[in-house]
C-alpha cells in the first residue's frame, strides 16, 4: 500500500482463504474457509508499524489483525488466537510471561534444491567445518552480516538477550528477552524477517527449517514460559516460601495432555520430525524433568522468582503465534481442569507410551483431526482448515521421489 493510502486510513481487504494457503502456494476447499471466499480486513497493530532499516528506498512494515468485515477477530487467524489465549488468562487475573530461544542457519546461496548446503565463505576466506559450538569468536567470518543484523534490531526495537553460535556448522541462536506472549511472538516474527532480508543484502541465505543439514542438530524455537498475578505481578509458579505451587503442576499437567494432540502445530512441516527423530536435545516426548534437556517439558535452574516451564518441542519452523497459543492453551486447560503431571523424570529414561508423541507429519495430523480438545480450544473451524492445509502440503511431499530412495531402493530386487 502506499504511504498516503496507509496514513488515509484506507481499509485493506484480502480474501479469507488466504489465511489457509499452504506453503506450495494452493487451497485446501472452499468449504475450510467458507465457500463464498469473502474478504477479511486487514487491521494494523499501531505498536507495529516499523520503518525496515535495511532497505535502500523507503519502506515500512505492519503487522496487522486479519478480522472479519463483521469486527470480530477471524477464526483462521493464528495472530487472533494467540489473542484468544491471552483472554481466557485475563479471565483467570493471569498474565502469561514467555520467551522464545529461536536457532537459524547462515548458508552460502543455494540455488540447487538438490545439493546439501553449505557453510558461506566468511571474510576470512574460509567455510566453517563446525568446531565453533558456543565460541566466543565463531562468527568472525560473518561479522559485517551479524553487525546489520544487531544494528536492525536495534531500529526496530527488538531488544536481545544473548546471541551464540549453536551446535551445527554456521548454526546460531537468540534468545529474546521474555514478557507478554502476544509481544514475544510479534517479534520473533519480524526477526526471522529481518534475517532473510539482511542476509539476501550480504549474499547469504538464512534457512529456518527444523533440520536443514544431516547429521548435524536441527533447529528449535523452545517456548519458555511462566504465569504472574495480574494485581501483583508475583509468579504463581512459586509460593511465598520459594516452593512450587499447585497451579505450577496443573500448568505442566495441562501442557502434557495437549503435547501429543498438538504436534502439528508445534511441528509442523514433514521436515520437522527429521529433527525429532534424535531425541537427545530434540525431545519427542511429553514428559517433564527439572533441568533434563532430554524431556520434552524441562524446569530449568532457576529463582523461585523466575520458575517457568520450558516446551522444547517446537522447532524453529513452526509459526511463533500457532505454538506459542497452544503450549499457552494447554496449560489453561491443566489450571482450569487442575490437571495433575507424571511425575518428574531424571538422569536416562524411557518414553511412556502414554507421553509418546507422533513421529511423523502424517501421524500427527491424524491425532490433531481428532482432538476433541484442539476443536474445544481453538475452534472446529480453525482445526479442520489447518488439517487440510497441512494435508495437502503432505500429498506434495509424497508426489516426488527422494535421492535416498532411488540410491538406496532401485537395486533391490
């Protein structure tokens, strides 16, 4: 839109199916978002109107509510529920607090789909061969792109926690500074595109898939997360003695009876199981552990004050609005059900069948058409069109023919 359109207050429209768009670029039927396929309104968040200082000419960003010509919020919308969420803690005078750990990948320009990877040739000449994990000068070689991207962040106001270089080769990671959900989404949001932009300006490419390279640690986008009194701003994970309360255990007893209905919407590509396929540090589990990397809900060491639960299932490719509302909304629904945990888990363990979670795309697209609880949630509506979506996503994936399939397949006799 242009500047003065904007400023006019001019109304943006976009036809409702948009919203169930998969990633190929098709529609699900129109039933899934209502066969007429009228408009919604594009509504710009005033909080959210950023100036990108990465771009030669003049531009700005909106982040915007997408709500029905009625006024109310749309049922497809994942920035609504989100919303939604935040409401039914309101109601309870609770304030949910989080922060997202988001790791990315910085890769030379891939232009054949069919070759791997690589490292970029940093300013020193050289590929990284992976032995930088957690090196205080790990990204030398990509200085100038890491110096735009804190100076963008700086103009957007995108205040950062810590920045590290991460496990895999020319893997990072950021931890944004925690406070109000609906916040820490918007801005996980803008940085994954503040990424790809600067990095397309320094010639590379910035890839936010759950597990981009073999062989090497996916990519995650933990959700940490923890409750206050709205009239005290006290955390009500923690007593006045420093101890954990019940509403502490109904949260994870709650976030355990939605993990395994949610999958797909915490993981929610076919290439996001490729990163929970090795458990350690990618846990595929619903179970919890004080400080257990290898549990898919960990406590980390902390403060009585800063008590929180962290979900370590979504991966760095699933949408900060969608996994952020439904680790919130399972917890909701452990409080307000007073939903008791397992108990806690340490050291080596085995899965429970029963805190098991689905290990592919398919799997856990069947579990989600069926929650009840999902439907009760986030609406029938919203459940349904996302399967569908995703579902036609997993018929392109199963359309082509792999190279480990032909290598590995075709001399079998």
């Amino acid at each position: 839109m242009t500047a003065e359109g904007f400023l006019e207050g001019r109304r943006l429209q976009m036809a409702r199916g948009v919203l169930l768009q998969c990633i190929m670029g098709g529609y699900p039927a129109a039933r899934f978002y209502g066969s007429d396929d009228g408009d919604l309104a594009l509504v710009p968040d005033p909080a959210h109107i950023h100036r990108l200082p990465w771009s030669d000419e003049p531009r700005a960003f909106a982040i915007c509510d997408a709500d029905e010509l009625s006024g109310e919020s749309s049922h497809l919308s994942t920035r609504g529920q989100l919303k939604a969420v935040i409401a039914r803690y309101t109601a309870l005078g609770l304030a949910p607090v989080v922060a997202t750990e988001l790791e990315f990948f910085v890769f030379a320009p891939n232009t054949d789909p069919t070759q791997p990877f690589l490292p970029p040739v940093g300013v020193d000449g050289r590929r990284e061969e992976g032995h930088s994990a957690f090196s205080v000068s790990s990204n030398n070689g990509l200085r100038p792109f890491f110096r735009e991207v804190y100076e963008c962040m700086a103009a957007l106001g995108l205040p950062r926690d810590t920045f590290m270089h991460e496990m895999g080769v020319s893997q990072f990671e950021i931890n944004l500074l925690h406070g109000d959900p609906l916040l820490l989404a918007d801005q996980t949001f803008l940085f994954k595109h503040l990424l790809k932009e600067v990095a397309l300006k320094h010639g590379l490419t910035v890839v936010c898939m759950a597990k981009p390279l073999a062989h090497t640690p996916g990519s995650s986008m933990h959700i940490h997360q923890s409750l206050v009194d709205i009239g005290t701003g006290r955390n009500v994970f923690s007593d006045e003695a420093g101890q954990p309360t019940a509403t502490f255990r109904h949260f994870i007893g709650g976030q355990q009876a939605g993990m395994a209905d949610f999958t797909a919407l915490f993981a929610p590509n076919v290439n996001s199981y490729q990163r929970l396929c090795h458990p350690f540090a990618s846990p595929n589990n619903a179970c919890w552990s004080h400080d257990n990397r290898a549990a898919g809900l960990r406590i980390p060491a902390s403060s009585p004050a800063a008590r929180r639960v962290e979900n370590r299932l979504p991966g760095a490719d699933a949408n900060p609005y969608l996994a952020i509302a439904a680790s919130l909304a399972a917890g909701w629904y452990g409080i307000v059900n007073q939903l008791e945990p397992s108990e806690p888990i340490q050291g080596e363990f085995e899965v429970p069948d029963n805190l098991s979670l689905p290990c592919t795309l398919h799997a856990a697209l069947e579990r989600l058409k069926r929650s009840q609880l999902a439907k009760e949630l986030f609406g029938k509506e919203f459940i349904e069109g996302y399967v569908a979506s995703k579902t036609m996503e997993l018929t392109s994936f199963f359309d082509e023919i792999t190279p480990w399939e032909r290598r590995v397949l075709a001399a079998q006799a």
